[in-house]
C-alpha cells in the first residue's frame, strides 16, 4: 500500500510544481508583453519625430526635374 501512495503524493507535487511554474510563466509573458507595447509606442513615438524633424529639411533640397 506504500508505495501506491507514494506514486500519488509524488504524482500531486509534480503537478503543483508544474501548476507553480505555468504561473510563473504566464507573469513574465504578460510583463513582457507590456515591455513590448512600451518599446513599440517609444518607436512610433520617435518615428513621428524624426519624420517632423525631417519635413523642413526636406522641403529646402534642391530639385531636379
């Protein structure tokens, strides 16, 4: 009978420490998942800056044509 129960007490721990680490998991890809969204609205942020910088500069190049 002893060892049966074994089997289930260490069947329950694998499983608790596989539920522990899935949430662990899924913490860290929502942090990055922010991290991400912060990183993306910092570029546009910094594209539509550069594109404004870049207008009068553009605008006073000769032309050919």
């Amino acid at each position: 009978m002893f060892w049966p129960m074994l089997a289930i007490a260490l069947g329950f721990c694998g499983t608790a420490v596989l539920g522990v680490l899935a949430v662990r998991v899924f913490a860290e890809v929502r942090r990055l998942s922010r991290e991400v969204a912060e990183a993306s609205r910092r570029i546009t942020r910094a594209a539509e800056d550069l594109e404004r910088a870049a207008t009068p500069l553009a605008a006073q190049l000769p032309r050919e044509g």
